[in-house]
C-alpha cells in the first residue's frame, strides 16, 4: 500500500505539471518603435521564428506599434511578399495594435485586409501587457 | 524494481506453501472453518503487500503469524462489546457430555486447547502446529524466549490437566472461563 | 548439566524437558539429557508425558474442516477504487495545475508590478537618435502621465538614455529640449537619466560631444541601471 501511494503521489506530481504546461498561453508583446526598412521584416522573422520554436504551444502575441513605425504596415511601402506573411500572422491569431494617436494624426495607410487594434493610451497599454505577464520584445 | 518483484514472488511463494498451517492455526483459534479462512486470506493479503517491510526473510512465516494474530485481535475487538483481549476467553461451543458420548478426543483436545488462557494457546500452537522454533515463536509474538518457553510449559500442564479431567469425566466449570460481558 | 537438574527445581526441568521435546536444546545438552532419561524412569515418563501432549495436539488439527481456498491466495486485486483512485488523483492533479497557472499569471503581474504595489513604475529606455521616435515616446510618455493623474493614481516614470539615445538629449535639440523641460516642470515623477559611458564613447568613437539638457542627471552606466530597474520589477518599454 505504501508503494502504491508512492507511485500515486509520482503521477500526481507530474500531472500537477502537464496541465500547467498545457493552460499556459506563451505571451508576448512585440513592440516595435524604429521606422528602418527592414524593421518590420525583422519583427515578421522575430514572430515567425518564435512561433517555429514552440510549435503545438498555445500563444498570445500582440504586435504594438507606434510612431511613423505604423507606415511600415502601407502596402505601397511594402514588399507583397512581407505583407502576406504579415496577413498569414495575423489569420494565425497574431493581434496588431496600433496607437491611435498615431495613426490619426499622421493618417497612415494600412493594408486594407489588416485590422489592427487602435490603442489611446499605448505605453499603458504596453504597461498593462506586462503587468497581465506578457513578455516584452522589440527587434 | 525487478529484484524486489522476484524477492516479492518468492516470499508469497513460499507463504502458499504453508497456507495449510496457518489455516491449522487460525482454525485453532477461531474453531470455526470459515473465519479461520477469512483471517488467513486477510493475513496473507497484508503479508503481500507489505513484503517491503520485511526485512529479514528467515522471519516470513512468524512475520505473517503476528500478522495473523494482529487481524484476529482486531476481528475480536470488532465482535466483542467488552474489552481487553487478555480478559476473552472463548467459550466452549459444546458441552462436555457431547465428548463423554462422542469420544472424540481430537474435538475434545481442540475444545480444552480453545480453553486455554489466550497466552498460552499461542504459544502452544504455533510451537505445535506451526512447528516454531522458540525463537520464531518469540518473534511472532513479540516476548523474549524465556517467557515463550515458561507459556509452553504452562500451556502442556494446563492441557495435561484438562484432558486427563475430560477423561475421568469431570470437567470444571471455571468463571475465568466464561466469557465477560461488561 | 547433572548440577543443574538437580537444583532446578520442577518448573525449570518441565521447560528444559519441553526444549528437549521441540528440539530446542543444542546436541551436547540433548545428549546429557538422554542420558539421564536413560537413567531416570520418572524423568523418562515425564518426557513421555510431554511428548503425549505435543503429539495430541498435533494430531488434533488434522482432522479439522477442510479450508474452502485455494492453495494459493489471490491477491484482490481492488480495481475499482484504483481506478476511481487515478481518477481522482489525475483530476486534483489537472486542478491544481490550472490553479498554478493562474496563480503564476497572478504573481508575474504582481512581480511586474512593482514592490511598491501602490506605484506604478515604468522605465523608458532611449537608444536611437531619431528625433522623430525620441518626439513620439515623450508623446506617449505624456499621455501615460496625464491618464494616472486623471485617475488619481501614482506612477513613476524614469527615462535612461544610452547609446545613440544620448544624442537626443543634447541642447541642441530644441525640439525634445523644450518637450523635457515642459514634462520635467508639470511632472515631479518624470525623471531623466543619461548613461556617462556612452556621453565618453560617443566624445571618443564619434567625437560627437553632447551638452546635455539641464533637466537630465548623469548616471554611471545606462545599462546597469536598466537591469537594475528591471531586477526591481519595473515596466520596461523601449522608447
């Protein structure tokens, strides 16, 4: 009876661990703030890769940008090719957030099929992500 | 992991091989057929599953007799209202003319045995039945040799007594006998 | 052993008789004895006597009711509660560790937080030169001050320049100059640090010499004192 209550208390130890591993989201704020040509070719990497290391693992990632870093998101600034995979993120379950400031007083262009998340207040916003236990990224 | 499953096999083989005597014992105990089963059984269950906790295997058989002797305890302490298990003694379940006409004298010794004082019917049957040696006998019941060896005594000239009394007739109606309702 | 039957006196000789009968006794004494009984006629019927008793006691449990079992025991194999068991254990097991998951999420906001679950505090880290970005964070540093004032509710915010970031912070930008000083001077809880290794690298890789607006402090390394920062649960965000 003793050993059966070892090997219980075994299973039960490591089942405590399998749904934890399970439930837990992966968690990641994409923060991108520079407005160089390659910036969002490297945050589409950045994403792609993640999601690449962790395959079958349940993610959250949120892809904030602010600033003049939003024009990156006009296709006619944009190769095809980056967009398509950008649009292949977002239909994966990828969340784009845009500062709302910035998007209206500079009154960027977004690709049409892209519908990002308009953010008042976008470094609450970043603080909040935090706060809720995503990870802070930028490229 | 594998040397304790051969370990564990070998000990439950060699208690099967002595399952008969420890029906003998518990029967002498009991003096009912069916609980002498049921202790057995739940003896050697326990036994099974608890083999880990025997250390010395020379000890199996008088490890599962104290095993035994513990489920009968707690089977008395069960039945019974009353209570201190030294106090019990066990009825004679029939009279003593039914010996006088039946001549049975393996039913009568087993009656005077089940008369015995608790103490000394231990010992006296596993040395008997079980064919302990004193030590065994010593470590089932958990006293020193000494002590095994005076319960014996006492046990066989108690015995002595009782059968040579069923034989001239007489047998004594002993309060101590008598089961004690509180 | 002649010694000692004969100051034993009977109960000690029934007990060593009793030994002699179970074989109990080692063989130099079994033979002494022998030889006594050999020589005693009532040690003899004693023994006899014993040995009577011994052999009618064995003898009274052979013809007893036959056990109903099997010779060998089957263990009972109790599945139902094993499984029931499993089940309960696998279930608590799944529990709790949704438990943990949320208590993690709980304690990395916690931790996240801040020691001081009463401020929130936030770092800003500059390390590009742009003025356009280095105009946009103190834009957005602004709107994240206004907000906790609005609602009443403490934060401090420390801005660490390091790097290229240092450039921003020189005089010469009156743009992000006059933004400074205009946060500086309406929120007490804005703070502006420069990293001195990166003012000296910037003076000898670059020879680019950076007058500092006066609202920043010097600090010794950038870097330090953003894992520091961090290591004391501060919001990081990259400006």
């Amino acid at each position: 009876m003793v050993k059966l209550h070892k090997y219980l208390l075994l299973v039960f130890l490591c089942l405590v661990n399998i749904p934890a591993a399970l439930a837990a989201n992966e968690k990641v704020v994409y923060h991108i703030h520079q407005t160089q040509a390659d910036t969002l070719k490297r945050a589409i990497n950045n994403i792609e890769n993640l999601k690449k290391g962790m395959p079958g693992k349940p993610m959250d990632i949120r892809l904030l940008m602010q600033g003049n870093s939003i024009q990156l998101l006009n296709p006619s600034l944009q190769d095809k090719n980056l967009m398509a995979r950008l649009l292949k993120l977002q239909d994966s379950g990828i969340h784009i957030e845009v500062s709302e400031k910035n998007y209206r007083h500079n009154r960027l262009q977004i690709e049409s099929s892209l519908k990002p998340l308009l953010v008042e207040n976008f470094f609450g916003r970043l603080i909040e992500l935090q706060n809720q236990g995503y990870r802070y990224l930028t490229p | 992991m594998f040397k304790n499953r051969l370990r564990n096999k070998k000990l439950s083989q060699q208690l099967c091989a002595n399952r008969e005597r420890f029906y003998k014992l518990a029967y002498a105990w009991t003096r009912d057929a069916m609980l002498a089963d049921d202790l057995v059984q739940e003896a050697m269950q326990k036994a099974f599953v608890s083999f880990n906790s025997l250390k010395d295997e020379t000890k199996l058989k008088a490890w599962t007799c104290r095993i035994m002797l513990n489920c009968y305890h707690d089977w008395l302490r069960r039945k019974k209202d009353t209570m201190d298990i030294d106090d019990f003694e066990l009825v004679a379940d029939s009279s003593p003319d039914r010996y006088m006409t039946a001549q049975d004298s393996s039913q009568m010794i087993r009656h005077c045995i089940a008369c015995l004082n608790e103490k000394y019917r231990n010992v006296i049957t596993m040395i008997d039945i079980m064919e302990f040696s004193y030590q065994e006998a010593s470590d089932a019941l958990d006293i020193p040799i000494g002590t095994v060896m005076s319960r014996l005594c006492r046990a066989r000239n108690q015995l002595r007594d009782l059968v040579e009394k069923y034989n001239n007739q007489i047998f004594p109606v002993n309060p101590q006998y008598i089961r004690r309702v509180k | 052993m002649a010694k000692n039957t004969q100051q034993t006196d009977k109960q000690l000789s029934d007990e060593l008789l009793n030994s002699f009968i179970d074989h109990q006794v080692a063989p130099d004494e079994r033979r002494e004895i022998l030889d006594l009984i050999k020589k005693d006629k009532n040690l003899s019927n004693r023994v006899c006597d014993l040995q009577h008793i011994k052999e009618m006691t064995k003898l009274a449990y052979e013809h007893i009711p036959a056990s109903r079992l099997p010779e060998t025991v089957i263990l009972k194999k109790r599945i139902v509660p094993r499984i029931a068991a499993v089940i309960a254990i696998f279930s608590l097991g799944l529990l709790l560790g949704l438990a943990v998951t949320q208590l993690n999420d709980y304690s990395e906001s916690i931790a996240s937080f801040n020691a001081d679950d009463s401020i929130t505090k936030v770092l800003v880290h500059l390390t590009s030169s742009d003025i356009d970005s280095g105009l946009n964070t103190l834009n957005n540093l602004q709107l994240l001050l206004e907000e906790y004032e609005s609602n009443q509710q403490a934060v401090r915010v420390e801005v660490i320049a390091n790097g290229k970031g240092i450039q921003l912070l020189d005089v010469g930008n009156n743009l992000i100059s006059q933004r400074i000083k205009q946060l500086t001077n309406d929120y007490h809880n804005l703070t502006i640090a420069a990293c001195k290794y990166s003012i000296e690298q910037l003076q000898i890789s670059n020879g680019v010499k950076v007058d500092l607006i006066p609202q920043v402090r010097v600090i010794d390394s950038g870097v330090v004192e953003v894992i520091k920062r961090q290591n004391e649960g501060w919001t990081y965000i990259r400006g």
